[in-house]
C-alpha cells in the first residue's frame, strides 16, 4: 500500500504532531499491517491522525472499490450489506435535513460531497439544485436512479464549481481524505455567503468511550485519516468566517444506538473502566461521532450591514 509520512497537521496545517499511541487493530484489511501506522496529536488544535497515512491514490482506490458497497464489516466486526446500512441511517439524516432546510440560502446548489446513494440529499426538501459527487460507481449509479445529478469522482479531485454553493455536505467524507486541511482550504471558498457547510460524523478522540478504551476504540482506523475535537473544527473553521449553528451527537438515531443497547454499553464500559474486564474493541456509544452544521456568517454579516445603509446618506 500506498503510505505516506506528512509532518504537518493534516486538519489546522500547523503542528508539530506528537505520537499518542500504535494502532492496536487486528482485522485484515487492505494489504496493510496495522503496526505501520500510529495515531498522533497536533499540539496546536488538538485534533488526532493516522501518520503515516495511506496517501491520496490508496484512499480513493479503497473507496471507490465496486466491493465496498455489495458487503463489509462493520465497526463491531458483523458482515452488513452496505446498501441497507446506509438505509438504515434515515432518521439521523432526517434531522440535518431538516436544519440545513431552515437556514439553507435561496439560490445556489446543494453538493454532497461523497454521496454515498445520495440518501442523505433525497431527504432534502429544498428547491435547490442537487449535485452528488461519489467515487464509487456502484453507490453513484443507484445516486443517479434518485434523479440526482451526479459527479463520479473524488473529492479532492474536484474542480470549483462555476456558481457558489449554497451548501456542502461532508457526511463521513472529510477524514477519508489524505489531505483534509487542503481540501477544505480549497472547497469552503466554493460556497456563498450564509452558505453552509454540514460536516457529518466526524469521529471524536476526547469522547467517553476513546477515553476509556485507549487504541482499542472501535472507530481508530487507518482510513479514518483524522480526528478533530470540537475545540479543532471550531478552530479551523472560525478563520474561514463560519460559525457553527448546529451540533449534534447521532446515537440513539443511528443503526447502532437504543435503550437496550445503551443501558448494556454503559455498564461494559464501566467494567473496564474499573479495569474487572479485558479491553476488547469499545462498544458504540453517544458522543463517538459529532456531526456540526457551520455557516459562512463572516461575509453574510457584512453584507447584510452593507445593504441596510441608506442609499440617500449624506456626505
Ligand atoms: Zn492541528
């Protein structure tokens, strides 16, 4: 495989990165041995990475693998068929497309950037122009039987689009990316003033679960490229004039969350805690993952300001 070593944060573009801890995982996968990788901290935004990292071309050739979509595992080492996973995911993208139904700017096109089959932009009911853009052309072929527009490509492949954006979607897209900090520099300029930006699922470090699990986190994976903490996206996307509106923390809605299996994570989670059980992999719990929506407020305010002064003031 394809690896790379970079020596600069790969969210804020600063640093320098100290190591936390060796990846600990034992399932193959790729043709990688996960002792090759390790997981390291930035010292100036906090947010955690895989260094060395599979580089651009191993990412988008993992992704885009046809395979990736007919059957996998997921984070608890169960055979799913993505296609009805994805499905299952209905509720929790309910409620962002209701909030990003709320503040969505007018005109301008929506674009889901790593659309899987574009449930998430189907869910929108806005009359905005939707664009899903996915590498993967199985997931992209069943995008196109929704009626979407659709992009077979990689993110960081893409090329601006011709008119700004209303919004963008990054649900469980951003920390596939080799270069997340040069993708987002790039792509936060394609959108319009009160534009908005969904950044979904991204995997929190500082969580409960992290905390007490250490390297055997269930979500510590070499193609999860980055964690930020919330104080790291905050930091990031503060300088670019965006404001986060909305955050969440997708348990009980996801596939994985429930009373039942709340109730059994929370007192599995409390034996290790207490050091009474060995360290497996972490069970799935709230605050594993946070999905922000942020707008681009910096230029909307000062637009808004501008056309409320009189055209009639004096000199
Ligand atoms: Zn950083």
């Amino acid at each position: 495989m394809d690896l790379q070593l970079t020596a600069v944060c790969r969210w804020c573009g600063a640093g320098p990165l100290r190591a936390v801890y060796p990846f600990t995982i034992t399932e193959p996968l790729a043709d990688f041995s996960p002792s090759q990788f390790q997981i390291q901290q930035c010292d100036a935004c906090g947010s955690w990475q895989v260094n060395p990292h599979p580089s651009h071309e191993a990412s988008k050739k993992f992704f885009s693998s046809p395979e990736r979509w007919l059957s996998g595992r997921d984070p608890d080492r169960l055979m799913v068929n993505p296609l009805d996973r994805a499905e299952k995911r209905k509720l929790e993208y309910q409620i962002y497309a209701q909030a990003m139904t709320a503040y969505l700017p007018e005109s301008g096109a929506v674009m889901d950037i790593g659309a899987g089959t574009g449930l998430m932009l189907s869910l929108l009911a806005v009359p905005n122009p939707k664009i899903a853009v996915e590498p993967n052309i199985l997931a992209a072929k069943l995008a196109g039987e929704r009626g979407l527009k659709v992009i077979n490509q990689w993110a960081e492949d893409l090329v601006a689009p011709k008119k700004p954006l209303a919004a963008i979607i990054l649900n469980q897209t951003i920390d596939h990316l080799s270069r997340p900090d040069l993708f987002l520099f790039k792509a936060l300029n394609w959108l319009a003033p009160g534009g908005l930006l969904l950044l979904g699922n991204l995997i929190n470090p500082k969580c409960l679960a992290a905390r007490i699990y250490g390297p055997n986190f269930r979500l510590f994976h070499p193609f999860h490229q980055v964690y930020p903490t919330p104080k790291a996206v905050n930091r990031v996307l503060t300088p670019f004039g965006f404001e986060i509106i909305e955050i969440w923390r997708p348990y009980f809605k996801t596939p994985y969350g429930s009373i039942p299996k709340f109730l059994a994570s929370a007192s599995a989670m409390a034996l290790r805690f207490l050091r009474l059980t060995p360290s497996g992999p972490s069970p799935a719990f709230i605050g594993n993952t946070v999905t922000y929506l942020a707008r681009k407020t910096l230029l909307y305010r000062t637009i808004s300001v501008k056309n409320q002064i009189p055209s009639s003031l004096p000199c």
